[in-house]
C-alpha cells in the first residue's frame, strides 16, 4: 500500500463519513430513549440510517480501492 496524501485524503474523507454517522445516530438514540418521537419516526429513522450507512459503505470502498492503485 502506497502511503500518499491523496490516500490519507481519501481515508479521511471516509473516517468522517463513519464519525458523521455515529453523531448522526447517537443523536437519534437520544431522542428515541428521551420519547421524543413516535414509531413511524422511528420506522424513517431505521430506513434513513440505512441510506446512510450506505453511502459510508461506498465511501470506504472508494477509499479502498484508491489505496489500491
């Protein structure tokens, strides 16, 4: 693996993608554990988190495969 700044760049870009989420759900956590929405806030929350983790996913692999080259 080549170490270059265009990688830690990269890399980066996608740990802060993967703390983006966390805050993100650690905040949805809260307001579900608090009662401050209902179930179908939670049911959009899940798919919501779901589109998320998605696009963390294709950022690492992005990550990945640059590192790669």
């Amino acid at each position: 693996m080549n170490l270059t700044i265009e990688n830690v760049e990269l890399w980066l870009a996608a740990l802060a993608a993967i703390a983006g989420l966390g805050v993100w759900g650690y905040k949805k956590w809260l307001s579900i554990k608090e009662g401050g929405i209902s179930l179908g806030e939670v049911l959009d929350a899940v798919e919501e988190a779901a589109d998320k983790v998605e696009e963390v996913k294709e950022q690492v692999e992005e990550a990945i495969e640059e590192t790669k080259e």
